[in-house]
C-alpha cells in the first residue's frame, strides 16, 4: 500500500471512530484550559492510527497529539485524531482527523478526514491534491484584500503586544477573517479555494504538516517565518503568502 492510501485509510477510519464514539457518549477532560480540552475519542484514534503505521511502516518515527512517540530513521508520521476537540465536544461540526508524512526535507503526505460532510483530502509531493478522488483546481494568485484570512488568536495572547501587532499586519489587508477551529480542516479549505490564507502561530507540526501537503499540492505556498517573538505559519497562494510574509516583516 502506497503511503497516500495508507494515509487516506487512517483518517477515514480514526474519524469515523471518533464520530461513533461521540454519539455513544464521552468524557471530557482538561488539558491546559477551558479550550483545551481532550477526550476517550481521541486516545481511542490515535492509538488505531498508531497500531496501524505499527504494522504498516514499522521504520517510521511517528509522533501524535496525545502523546503517542516512536523514533524513526528517515520519515515521520504526525497524528491528530481529532483535530477541532472543543468543537468536536460542543456539538459542531468543524472537526476532524489529520494525519501528515515528511522526511528531512518537508512534507509529502498529508490527508484529513472532515466527517461532517464526508470529505477526505489528499496531496501531497508529486500528489496532486484531491477532495473524494476528485482533484481541486490549482491555486490562483489572489491578494489579500481579496481573499478570506483563516486564522485563530487564544485569549491569552491578546497581552502580547508585538504579537497581535504581527497577527493585525496581515488580518487587517484581508478582505475577511475567519476563527473556526480546526487547522487541518481550515488548510485543507485553502487548498480546495474555499478560503484564501491560512494564518497562525507557533503550530505543532501536527497541525501544520497535514495541511501544508494539501496546500502545496493544490499549487500553493507554505512557509514558517519568524516575527514578533514568535513563528509564523502561512500558506496559501503564492502572492497572498507573498503579501502576508511582507507585512509581518514590516512589525519584524
């Protein structure tokens, strides 16, 4: 089995779990805060995604949301079985299961399952982006002020001058702004030309890699930069992402 269909398999299957679970009930726990929360689903996810790249590619290193680690040689799998947790508990839909591949030199593989509307996506390098097997048009240069900015800002970082200076730089050019939740299902949306800019900082790799795959195999950019104190996450089309890494080197 190649790793984009052994990719596609994990997520449909850990989301689908996670989904089942939630109707039967679950407990929540709390992480850090109110927001950051976790659940039986998710232990339950990781650990069938886990098992499988197990058996699977036993030579990966794999590394997991909920804590899940194996060293690898040359590859690593990133795992979050349910990526959007507060939503997925609340009751709405934005939510879903991500999985991503790279090497030493980036990403190749990412696939998200967003089971709310029974969409699984897929790309990656050298692999065209997909949404069901149908592959997305390519990316198009937008600019800013066209486009709708996807993006998340915590309430604890509102304190931290510089980076909401950073954050305002770029969101302030957008023609709108979006918070919904989920990363993986907001860079899957900008791959698929639903959303214009995927725009946060200081991401995990496990929310950053699936997506930026779906992303760079719709033709689009993905970069990392630092600004403010902190690292920067943008992808999108090429000019937008032009115009969002210039206006955070503006504020520096």
């Amino acid at each position: 089995m190649d790793d984009a269909t052994l990719a596609a398999e994990l997520v449909r299957d850990a989301g689908q779990l996670a989904k089942r679970m939630l109707a039967d009930g679950l407990r929540t726990d709390y992480k850090t805060s109110v927001s950051d929360v976790v659940s039986a689903a998710d232990h339950a996810a990781e650990e069938m995604i886990t098992n499988r790249l197990a058996t699977e590619r036993p030579g990966d290193g794999v590394v997991g949301e909920e804590g899940s680690r194996r060293a690898g040689d040359e590859r690593r799998w990133v795992v979050d079985p349910v990526d959007g947790t507060y939503n997925f508990l609340n009751g709405m839909p934005y939510w879903c299961s991500a999985v991503g591949l790279s090497d030493r030199n980036g990403p190749l593989v990412g696939a998200v399952y967003y089971p709310a509307v029974d969409e699984l996506w897929v790309g990656g390098e050298g692999l065209p982006t997909s949404r069901n097997t149908t592959q997305v048009q390519r990316l198009v240069d937008r600019s800013l002020d066209e486009i709708a900015v996807c993006t998340y800002a915590h309430p604890a970082a509102l304190g931290d001058e510089l980076q909401q200076r950073c954050w305002q730089a770029v969101v302030s050019r957008a023609a709108t702004v979006r918070m919904m939740g989920s990363a993986s299902i907001d860079l899957a949306s900008v791959a698929g030309g639903r959303l214009g800019l995927f725009l946060q900082s200081d991401l995990n790799d496990w929310d950053w890699v699936p997506g930026v795959a779906l992303v760079r195999g719709a033709g689009g950019e993905a970069e990392t930069l630092e600004a403010g104190g902190h690292r920067w996450h943008v992808a999108g089309n090429p000019v937008a992402v032009a115009e969002a890494i210039a206006a955070l080197g503006e504020v520096g």
